[in-house]
C-alpha cells in the first residue's frame, strides 16, 4: 500500500463505525495560550473533554498535523539520527466524546492493524497501566481482560505511569492508556529475544504503532485528580510509523513518505543515498525540516525571531547547516523541496499545493539569509582561534615564528584549545550559529569547546526567557456550573449575566483574574481584532470591576480583571467600551475592504497574512513578492474610499454550512480552523465577502474615511499596510494640512511649495560646500600649527593636543595630514563637537607592526576618562563618551601610556 491508500484506508475504516471526518486543524494555535503548535491530535478537543464546547459529533476521525520541537515533546536534535523521530508528523486518531470507551476502541484498534492492514498477530504486543500507589490509582483491570480476547496473556504487558498513564500537560485531560507495540525485527532475531523484553526499551525496530488514551480524569493544580464530566477515548496512531511497518521498512525515512524528497536531495547534491551515514543524516533532516517548515508557513506563521517564528526558523536554519557542511550545497537548495512536497500532498492538505509559490519565496529568502549569517559566524570563529592560538603560544613561550598549524605546537597546546563556552552562545545566540556547527568547526580544528560553560550560559538564558514568561494559573473556582456560555457581541453591546467560574492568574509579579460569564457581549480577541474592555457592573449598577481585556481558551470567552466582585452569585451587567468597540469596528471592515482592493489593483495572488485591528489604527499583511508604487498605493486608498461612501450595508449570515460558504466564493485564511458552520460577512456581492468571527460597522459610511500611512515589507514575500479611519484619519488630515499652512507662512505664501523648498535644498548644499572648503583650508593650516606640540619620548613623537574644529571628518583629515608629515608618530587629539567629548588616535605603521602599538585598544583605555568608549583600526581608532571634563586627563594619560 502506498502512504496515501494508508491514511484514506484509516479514515474509511471509522467512517465506516459511524465516525465523522474532521479536517486538520492548523499546526500554529492561535486561540490557546498554553500551546505555541498543535502537539497531539487532541489539542482541537480540548475544550470537548473538559465539557466546555458542546458536543456535535460524538464520535471522529482525523489525520492531524503535529510538530514537536519544543517543551516537554521536543525530540529535535533526534531527528534525522535515528529511524523515527520527526518535527512534523501526522497523527492517525479516531474520538469517542462520551460515546464508546474501552471495549470499542480495543476491538477496532485490533480489527484495524490485523484484518485491514494485515499486520501479522505474532508480531504485536499491548500494554496496559499497571496502576500507581501514590496516586491512589489502580490496575487497569478492564482492558486488561479485553485484550485477553485478542492476544496471550504473555503478550499483554504492565507498564508504569510514565509509559502508560497519558497527561497533555502539568494540568488538564488525563487517564491510563494501552499502547500497541510492534516488533519489525527479522524472524531470526524474533526467535532469539523475545520482542516482550524489548518494548519501551528504546529499540529502533520495536516500536509503539497506536496509542488508545481512556480520559477520565482532569489534573488540577495542586495535582490531585478530579474525574471528568464524561468519559472519553483519545487515540493517536502515528502515520509516519504505520507506512514504515506496512511497507517492511525499516526506518521511517524508506517509505514513500520522504523518499521522493531524499531521491530529489540526493539527485542534486551528486551523492547516493544509504553509501555514507553523514550524508545520509543530512538529507533526512532536509527531507523532515521541509515539511515542518513548509505547513508552519503554510498556516501563517512566517520565521522571526520570537516564539513560534523563532522555533520554525531555528529548524530552517538545522536543515540548511547540514546541506551546507554534509552536502557541501553553498547556495540555496531547501526551498527547491517546497514543489516536490506539495505535490505529495496534493488532495490531502491543499493549503500547502495552493501557496506553493508563496511558501518558496519565504524559504528562499530565509536560507539567502542564513547563508550570509554561516560565512560571518564562520569568520568569527576563525579569528577567535587564531587569536586565541596567538596567545596560547605567547603564553606558553613559543616562537611566534611557527605557524599554530604545526603538529609539535599542537601536541604541546592540545589540552588548552579550548573554545569558551560563553563564545559558542554568543555564535548562537547573536549571529544564529549553532552550536552542533561550532562544535564541528572546532574538531576540524582539533579544538573543544567548554560544553559545561555553555550549558551554564544557555541555563541563564532559559532562566531569564522562563522569568519574563512564567505564569502562576490557579484552579477554576465553579460558581454557577450549570449554565451555557452565549456570545451575544454581534448584536448587543450590554447584557444581563452570571458568573460561570473564575481563577486566579500570576503573571510577571501582578495578580489577575480571569471570568467566564454566562451571556457576554465582550469580543475575545482573535482573528486579528483586540480583545474589548468594559465593566462588570451588580444588578444595582452602582459598583462593577473593570475588564481590562477579553481573550479566548480552548474556545471559551475569558474576561480579565485586577479585581472579583464581593459577591459573586446573582446577576451583572456585562457592558462593553462602545467606542473603543465602534472604533475597532471601523477599523476592521476596513481591513476586509482593503483586502479586497489589494486583489483588484495588484492580483489575486494577494493573501491575507496577518492582520491587527485594534481602536486606533489597523495593520494588515498580505502576499505580495514586491513594493508597492505610489500610483498603486493611490488607487487602493482611493477603491477603499469610494466603497466607504458607497455607505454599503453589512451583509452578516450565520451558521452557514462549510462546504456551501465556500462554493458560493467566499474569501477564507489559510491557517485558520473552521467549523462545520460559519459566519459569512458581505460587502457588496461582487466586492468582499468573507469568513469571519469578528465584529463590524452596519454600513460601510460609518468608517469615515480611509487613509493608508505606510506599506512595508515584513518578511520574504509578505508586505504590510498600516492605516488609519474615522476620527483618527481625520485628525491625521488636519494635522498634515496644518504642517502644510505653517510651511507657506514660513516660504512667505509661496504657492508652489515643491519649488521653494528645492530651491532651499540647493542653496543650503551649496553654502554646505563652501562652508565644507573653508573647513579644509583651516586643517590644511592647522597642520603646520600642529606640529609645534611635538614631544619625543623612547624614540617616539608624541602628538597629544586639543583641536577645536567642527566636525568628526575634519578631525580625520587633519590627523592623516599630521601623519603625513610626521614619522613614528603617536597622536592623540581630543575634541568637542556638538557639545559631545571625543578623541582621535593615530599611529605610524612602523609603530604598529614593530612596536606592537594598537589605535583601537588604546582609545578604548583613553575614552574610561570620558565615561564612553569606541574602537577602530590598528592604526586609526576614534571614540566618543559623555564626560567633557575628562578630555584634559587623556592628554595626561596619553603622554602617561607612551
């Protein structure tokens, strides 16, 4: 079977047991702030099993997107290494939400691997949670004597806590579970060890195939189990594995997964596959990274250098450095996977065939990028060691005459060539080198790097990102537990509520709490809008707590607050800040006419890649692989204006099936995870009709006006508009016009502003020339005059005066004119330009090279008396500092040193 008839075989066999297909979620999560990427199929139900989203399908099946780099699934540096480990991966699961439990899920887990894929009986092996003391938690007993019906009892293995007790995280969903394994050793070496011995053991050929997680607890803070409203099945069957044990493979990298990728990696590079195991390791990182890399942008999340566009450009940046040390491929190459890739999964995950160009552009870019950062951290690095080989040989009295590339002067430093490890983490850390290459470059070398020194550093920094980052979340307290959550912002801007629950949250030293209400008008940010604030007011309306945000987890409305009512039972207010929601508003339609007006001027090529829309102004990014002119800039604020006055009216259906929305031509994200039913939000038919949750004007006109303030790029491909409306817009009118009438008062009434203001340009560039000569001619005088200050110390003519002349280029002409008439000199010249202390040094070429005199380490010493510092050439180095009246004492010290 090949990987597609694989997963399409999966998905039949539980529709077929009454499972409805769900479609991935997207791997980047936007609306959970415990997650930066969907790690297990589970993630998009979260909020299923914690019962806080009702239940429309009580039974489904998936394949998920997952990515596991970092937290407590990160297996990165495994990846490529051995035979399984992924960064991207698909997740096979089929769901029961308080539907079928553990008698269902076993019998078709087993029903699935040995009658449909033909898994031969003998060759599997399951286990079962043995049960925990100190958690009061017993033997799994249960499917225990269900798995007595399908295997021998000797096949069906205890296992312990860690390997057969399932938990997302500190807190939340959890409950015992029953792994399959399979032993895909060769017959011999099944008769000679018995594969029962082997499980969880780490082996690279017995391998856990399926995971069937039974929810039926939730892990609260303090770590004491609470059961759950329902129980539920949570299975997950890795996609990748599963290929590799049908096609009798043995390693997931010879399945038609990723062999297509590391065919075309090794075409290309001129190298066979399976003949060298370093460069073997490279084209399956290549061939892995691609694919997380690729569905990461795919959904929206373009590398940077924070959180989830950091993670992503750190693989980038893994596979880029193994196709440049291992495949010797100097120039671009990743982004020529992005086409092979795509067409793997074309009628699987179509958001990756249909920015396929998109996509490229950004990896191309990233790797250009990358490129340059590899050839500055290797030059870094080449001049630590010779520097530092320089010293070691002083140090240890050998001749600067030999080369630090003889053998005997190795064999006597061997054990002092050591890299610092605070220099490995600032190549990493600051120039983006990693750390695995630093190592590398330094056994070419026959250096070592201080690995515990680095670990130190590298602690720190965890340590400081942990500290800026922590947040103390509480237990939520239930108050009214029987009562739905209703979204009622559309329509209303106040209404009548309860409270749900609350909890505590610590975060960077502050207290907050968090409120669930029962009916809410408030706008949980998402979709690029910000979150709204109001107040929570008692049913007497005369006290009330302010909510300073509203944000969304695991799909429920969650109002924050520095403070709790007194009494939290009985009915609130739950009003909004209708204008800075009005305002929001204004700026959101906004975004989706521009949209539309960036598809008309530029192409349809144009997606949305981010927006932000808050009461003040609203930023919009977009794919586009070129600036914006000005011409074209013009003829979108002006499409966006004329709808504007148009005064279209919204247009809003709700609870609008999927698969209708679309065909009717709708506008829908990438990277975005939509329900079964959707919002539909219409400007003008033939003009902006999209999927949104977001909140909006009843007619184009109340925006105002429209005005764009700035077109950027943000990153390969991807461009950005700002822009401002209503009130706003109007201000920044009035603001410019303003400017415009001081400036003709200023050129005297002039009407024609462009020429005055030319003319001023050209007469101010002509004095400047003047004034540029008259500055010369001093300095080329000054210079004699100079000369005069001359004192010689050790055979050495020492210069050290004050010069008072108007600017830094000045200074420098005059120093290399002194230097032209002066040998073996030491200069040194102090000044004060623009108030600001700074100081000159200069030295003859005899005295660097013989003496072993340095410009820059000298002013570096001078600037301490000027509270500054700088740096330079060997022979030419100036700085700059705060403290004017230290200028005196560095002509003392400069006489002082020499």
């Amino acid at each position: 079977m090949t990987a597609k008839e694989i997963r399409q075989a999966y998905l039949k066999f539980f529709e077929s047991k009454q499972h409805h297909i769900v479609s991935s979620a997207p791997i980047v999560v936007k609306n959970d702030p415990t997650l930066m990427f969907t790690n297990a199929g589970m993630n998009q139900f979260k909020d299923l099993f914690l019962g806080e989203a009702p239940i429309k399908y009580p039974r489904v099946t998936d394949t998920q997107r997952c990515l596991r780099v970092s937290g407590k699934h990160n297996d990165l540096e495994e990846v490529g290494i051995d035979t399984y480990h992924h960064t991207m991966f698909e997740m096979l699961g089929n769901w029961s939400f308080g539907d079928y439990f553990k008698k269902e899920a076993i019998a078709w887990s087993w029903e699935l691997l040995t009658e449909v894929y033909k898994i031969p009986k003998d060759k599997l092996y399951v286990s079962i949670f043995e049960g925990d003391d100190k958690e009061g938690l017993p033997k799994d007993t249960e499917a225990y004597e269900l798995w007595k019906q399908y295997v021998p009892e000797e096949r069906i293995i205890l296992g312990n806590k860690k390997d057969n007790f399932w938990e997302m995280g500190d807190t939340g969903p959890c409950g015992p579970c029953s792994e399959i394994h399979v032993d895909c050793r060769p017959d011999d070496e099944r008769k000679a060890v018995e594969g029962k011995s082997l499980v969880n053991a780490d082996h690279p050929q017995v391998i856990e195939i399926w995971n069937n997680v039974f929810m039926q607890f939730n892990r609260l803070k303090d770590g004491s189990l609470q059961p759950l409203p329902a129980q539920h099945v949570d299975t997950g069957m890795g996609f990748e594995r599963l290929v590799r044990v049908l096609q009798g493979k043995s390693s997931n990298y010879d399945t038609d997964v990723f062999q297509p990728l590391i065919q075309f990696i090794a075409n290309h590079a001129g190298i066979v596959y399976g003949t060298d195991e370093k460069t073997d390791i490279a084209m399956r990182v290549m061939a892995d990274h691609i694919r997380a890399i690729s569905f990461v942008i795919a959904d929206g999340q373009l590398p940077s250098n924070n959180k989830a566009g950091y993670v992503i450009r750190r693989i980038l940046r893994r596979a880029v450095r193994y196709a440049y040390t291992f495949l010797n491929l100097k120039e671009p190459f990743l982004n020529q996977l992005v086409p092979v890739l795509a067409e793997q999964f074309k009628g699987v995950f179509e958001e990756l065939v249909l920015q396929q160009d998109f996509v490229q552009k950004v990896v191309l870019e990233e790797e250009v990028s990358f490129l340059r950062t590899l050839a500055t951290g290797i030059q870094r690095f080449d001049h630590y060691t010779r520097k530092q080989g320089e010293l070691l040989m002083a140090e240890n009295a050998i001749e600067l005459e030999k080369s630090f590339e003889d053998a005997w002067v190795h064999s006597i430093l061997k054990d002092q060539m050591v890299i610092s490890g605070e220099f490995a983490f600032e190549l990493q850390d600051t120039y983006g080198f990693p750390i695995d290459l630093t190592e590398l470059m330094a056994r070419e070398q026959r250096w070592s790097v201080d690995m515990e020194e680095y670990g130190r550093e590298l602690l720190k920094q965890k340590e400081r990102s942990r500290a800026a980052t922590a947040i103390d979340t509480g237990d939520w307290v239930i108050v009214n537990g029987n009562l739905e959550v209703e979204f009622v912002g559309y329509d209303d801007f106040e209404a009548e509520t309860e409270i749900v629950k609350y909890r505590k949250v610590s975060a960077k030293g502050k207290e907050q709490y968090q409120i669930v209400l029962s009916k809410t008008p408030f706008y949980a940010e998402s979709g690029g809008q910000v979150g709204d604030t109001g107040r929570l007011e008692d049913h007497s309306r005369l006290f009330f707590v302010d909510i300073t945000d509203t944000k969304k987890e695991n799909g429920v409305i969650v109002h924050y607050a520095d403070t709790l009512p007194e009494d939290l039972d009985g009915s609130f207010w739950a009003v909004i800040d209708e204008d800075k929601r009005l305002l929001s508003q204004d700026n959101h339609t906004a975004t989706h006419l521009l949209h539309a007006a960036l598809k008309k001027v530029l192409g349809t090529h144009v997606n949305q890649k981010g927006s932000m829309v808050n009461p003040d102004y609203l930023r919009f990014d977009f794919s586009h692989f070129e600036k914006i002119s000005e011409e074209d800039l013009a003829k979108i604020e002006h499409l966006v204006n004329q709808k504007v006055r148009e005064n279209i009216p919204l247009k809003e259906q709700r609870y609008v099936p999927y698969d209708q929305a679309i065909s009717s031509g709708v506008t829908a994200l990438f990277g975005e995870k939509y329900g079964d039913l959707v919002r539909i939000v219409t400007f003008d038919d033939h003009y902006s009709k999209e999927l949104c949750g977001g909140t909006h004007v009843q007619a184009t006109g109340q925006i105002g006006y429209f005005k764009i303030i700035s077109e950027s790029g943000v990153a390969a491909g991807v461009r950005r508009i700002e822009a401002i409306t209503a009130d706003k817009a109007e201000a920044f009118v009035l603001s410019q016009n303003r400017e415009l009438n001081e400036l003709r008062s200023l050129l005297k009434g002039n009407k024609d502003l462009t020429a005055a203001v030319s003319a001023l340009i050209e007469e101010n560039n002509k004095l400047k020339k003047e004034a540029d000569k008259a500055v010369t001619e001093q300095s080329a005088n000054l210079k004699h005059e100079i000369v005069h200050h001359l004192k010689t110390i050790n055979g050495v003519n020492l210069i050290a005066t004050h010069v008072d002349l108007p600017n830094a280029d000045a200074v420098k002409n005059l120093a290399f004119a002194v230097k032209d008439l002066v040998d073996d000199l030491f200069l040194v010249f102090t000044t004060l330009i623009d108030d600001k202390p700074g100081i000159t040094v200069m030295l003859s070429e005899n005295l660097v090279k013989d003496k072993g005199l340095n410009a820059s380490n000298i002013v570096r010493e001078l600037a301490k008396d000027i509270q500054g510092g700088g740096g330079g050439q060997p022979f030419y180095a100036t700085a700059g500092g705060k403290n004017k009246e230290g200028l005196s004492a560095v002509l003392l010290k400069a006489e002082e040193m020499l």
